[in-house]
C-alpha cells in the first residue's frame, strides 16, 4: 500500500511539474503554426548545415521551453519546412540552453561556475553532432510519424513545370471554397497546404486567434494523453527499482557516470529543476556523473518518450537515446579522467 501511495504521489507530481511547460510548449507552436511567417522564418536560417543545426540548438534563448514543451514546438518547426538540423538542435537543446534553466544551475551550483558552463557547452555540442548526423539523411520523413508527414505535405519539386503553373485551381480535383474573386482556398489539401492558403488569404485577426485557440486545445488533447501515459510509467518504474541498485553503482568514474544517466532516465525531472536534485549528490558522485545527469536527462529521459513518439517512428527515437547516451558518456568520462 506504501508503494502504491508512492506511486500515485510520484505520477501527479511529475504531472503537476510537466503540464504547464507542455503548454507553454502548446502555445509556442500556434504561433509558430498562424502568426510566423514561413518564408520570413526560413530566410533567417542559416544554410550552412553546422551554423543551421547551431541556431536550432541556440533558439532555446528565444523559446525557453522544458523538455515536455519542446517537442510540439519542434514538431511546429519540422511542418514550417525548417531544416532536419535545426528541428533536432532545438529539440535537443533547447530544454537545457535557455536563460530560465542557465539561472536554475547557476543557483544551485553557484560554488562550481564549471558545471554550469560546461553544462551548456557538453548540450550544444551532443545536439549539434546529432543535428548535423540527422541532417544527412536526404530525407527525414521515412524516421517521422504518418500524421506528421501529412501535415508537411507532398515535397516540392525542385523546378515546377510551366505546364503545372497554368493549370487553374478550379480545373484540378478536389474541395475548394471561394474566397474573393480569383482566389480559392483547397479544403482537402494537406494540413500545412490548407495554413499556407490561409495565410495568403489574409483573414482577420479574430478568425487567426480562434484558429490559434483551436490548434492548442487539438495539440494539448494529443500531447496530454500522451505526457499522462509516460508519467505513469516514469512513477511506475521509480517505486518498482530501489533507487538504492542505482546509486551503489556510483563509485568509480566509469559506473558513476552510467549510474546518474540511468537515473536521469529514470527520474524524469523537469530540467528547470534538476539540477537542485543533482547538486543532493555532489558530495557523493564526481563532478562528470552530474554533468551525465544534467546533460543527458534533458533530452531523453523515461517520462518524453511517448511525446517523442508524436513525432518520431521508434528507431528514430533508438537512434537518438543511442547517439546522446554515447556523446553524454564520453564528453564525461573526459571530465572524469581528466579532473581525477
């Protein structure tokens, strides 16, 4: 019964932490989706690919969203068009890279600038290789899910056909609505298809803060379920694995650092307020394990991996838990060996 009590307690409290982050993820995104130019956004990117997947992991300090509240918006990003490179940097970083969690680490490891600083520098460079790796691939949409490649829509040929140019709207099959003269707006096109329509088609503000309004509750219904789902099982698994196993691992440098990672995983902390939890083992674990827990849990911890899979298929969710738990731990070890 004491478990049981423990259990529930653990789920709404990570609940209770995560809800307003995912909502202020939530509404990021709306208005990324009706009041961001998509052109204008993509303009400001950078095309080289590294500077690309570095301004992706630096938009945190513009958008500073948890973990819970990052995925939506760089789900948002990914149906804008905006590069592979900067939707991952974001997604990896911005939990960590952003002023409110910078002033929480500062505050709790004020006696140790190094881990504040380092924190940062370890984050941007795991999100910045994984960015630039993803980014390879010609095309991501074989590692998103269905629903969200068809919110991107079909890709664009890279030089339309005059032919296709001239055909008229009204000539091609589908459900169009007349919306002034010369101009019509498909209703059965791609979601992403049907908001660049609107967006043309210009229509009051009234109409763009109720569709935004509806976005967020549509968003908010998917997202929550799913965040209430990972929560369950984060407090699950914390009251059926004796944080005792854990921690008797934390003595030498290699199984220390493995130790706080499994716990970062398994914790499932809101990164505004893990590293209060992290500085509880300062005196106990070395300096590189902290920094395994405050970089690595961010990104892929137990409670976002069903956000993840809003987004991604499961082996593009594999391949980032590997690639970050990889980066985490040698970055680490490094640390470890070399301050040892």
């Amino acid at each position: 019964m004491t478990q049981l009590n423990n259990g529930i307690t653990l789920f709404f409290s990570l609940l209770v932490e995560a809800m307003p982050f995912l909502l202020l993820g939530v509404i990021f995104s709306s208005v990324l989706l009706l009041f961001v130019d998509e052109q204008k956004l993509l303009a400001i990117i950078p095309k080289n690919v590294v500077l690309a997947a570095l301004a992706g992991s630096l938009i945190g300090f513009l958008f500073p969203v948890c973990e819970c509240g990052n995925i939506p918006v760089a789900r948002r990003l990914l149906t804008k068009g905006a590069p592979t490179a900067v939707a991952i940097g974001f997604l990896l970083a911005a939990p960590t890279v952003n002023p409110v969690v910078f002033w929480a680490t500062w505050i709790a490891f004020r006696d140790q600038p190094e881990i504040v600083f380092l924190r940062v520098g370890f984050t941007l460079v795991v999100a910045v290789t994984i960015a630039l790796i993803f980014s390879a691939q010609t095309d991501v949409r074989p590692f998103l899910q269905d629903s969200l490649t068809r919110m991107m829509g079909e890709p664009e040929p890279a030089m339309p056909t005059p032919a296709a140019e001239e055909i008229s709207p009204l000539l091609k099959s589908g459900t169009f609505l007349m919306q002034s003269p010369g101009q019509v707006l498909q209703l059965d096109a791609p979601p992403a298809q049907v908001l660049a329509q609107v967006a043309v088609a210009a229509p009051p503000m009234a109409t763009r803060l109720r569709m935004m309004v509806d976005n967020m509750v549509l968003e908010l219904r998917e997202l929550g379920a799913v965040l209430v789902i990972g929560s369950a099982i984060a407090a699950f698994v914390q009251v059926a694995v004796p944080r005792e196993v854990i921690l008797s691992l934390g003595q030498g440098p290699v199984t220390s650092i493995l130790a706080m990672m499994a716990l970062a995983w398994v914790v499932s902390i809101c990164s505004t307020v893990d590293s209060f939890f992290a500085l509880s083992f300062a005196s106990t674990f070395t300096s590189g394990s902290l920094l395994a827990f405050l970089v690595f849990g961010p990104m892929i911890d137990l409670k976002n991996i069903s956000l993840l899979l809003t987004v991604f298929k499961g082996r593009a969710i594999l391949y980032l838990f590997v690639l970050a738990a990889q980066l985490v731990f040698l970055l680490t070890l490094v640390m470890n060996l070399y301050t040892g």
